[in-house]
C-alpha cells in the first residue's frame, strides 16, 4: 500500500513539475512572436511604386508610426506640408509627422488607434493586421466601423534599409509651434 501511495506522489510530481514546465517555456516563445515594430514601406496599389516608408514604434504597449521617407514624383512639392491638417500637425513637414497613433496590440491585431490622410488632414479610425511571418502588415482606416473603410498592405523592410544613421529629417518630430500674430 505505501508502495503504490509512493508511486502515485512521484507521478503526481512529475506531471506538475511538466506542466509548470510547459507553461514556463510558453513565456519565451509569446516574446519571439512577430511584432509590428520596424520600417515598412507602402507601395501605390495602382502603380506599385513605393510612396512612403513608416517606422513603427511602440511605447508603453502603445504603438506608433511615422513617416520616413517620401518618394515624391517629379513635378510634386519635395517639401510636402501638411497646410489641411488639423491642431499642431498644421503647416508641419509631412516627412516625420507621426500619422498612426494609438494603437494597442491584441495578438497578431492592433486595434484602437487612428491614421491620418496627410493630403487632406482627415483623421480615421484604424487597425492593423501582422502576417504571421510578420512580413506583411494590413493598415485599414475606416469610418465609424471597420466594414466602411479601405486597406493597404505594407511590407516589411530591413532596420538597416535608411542606412546605420538615421537622417534628421527622418526622425519622429512634433509640429512646429504656432507663430504668434
């Protein structure tokens, strides 16, 4: 009888000691997953020529996107401002304006944040969805629910892609300050 009560601990042991193991080891693999964070390029869906880069960064458990690179087409304002933006983003250049703002992940899905049009300063509700082999990232802005709105699919580009150093003008900024009359 204390043979098999014996028997019974040491297989009970072994069975908790797996389980914490299982779980333990599950921590590690949720930090691995894919992440929105880094450069990503949008391409023009009817041309399918790159018009912006965005870097993404997340602070806090907020995730945030800026504009980095613009590839203007000839003939276009190289010095792009955003003069139908609404508050402090008004009259800023448009390169380094922070234009996805908000957004809180849930999985492979961040939701609860806003993207603005910098040609017409609209501001519209967002989500975004990460491929699972992070490679791939689906921005859609809508109206009121998500069934109203438009997607765009963004790749991934390497950190590296702007270079080791990251130009001035590429750097998230603030609007400039409003000038006094």
């Amino acid at each position: 009888m204390r043979a098999s009560l014996a028997r019974k601990l040491i297989v009970s042991s072994i069975c908790w000691n797996f389980c914490i193991g299982l779980f333990s080891a599950a921590e590690p693999l949720r930090a691995a997953e894919p992440s929105v964070v880094g450069l990503w390029e949008q391409v023009d869906e009817k041309s399918g020529q790159a018009e912006s880069w965005f870097r993404i960064t997340e602070r806090n458990g907020v995730y945030e996107g800026a504009i980095v690179k613009i590839f203007r087409k000839p003939g276009e304002d190289q010095n792009w401002v955003c003069d139908k933006c609404e508050g402090a983003e008004r009259g800023a250049p448009v390169l380094g304006l922070t234009l996805v703002k908000g957004m809180r992940r849930n999985g492979d899905t961040y939701e609860d944040g806003t993207i603005m049009d910098p040609r017409d300063g609209s501001v519209y509700r967002a989500m975004m969805r990460l491929s699972p082999d992070g490679r791939k990232l689906e921005v859609r802005g809508y109206l009121g629910i998500s069934l109203f709105g438009r997607s765009q699919v963004w790749n991934r580009l390497p950190d590296n892609a702007l270079g080791t150093q990251t130009p001035a003008a590429a750097k998230p900024r603030a609007a400039p300050a409003k000038k006094q009359q």
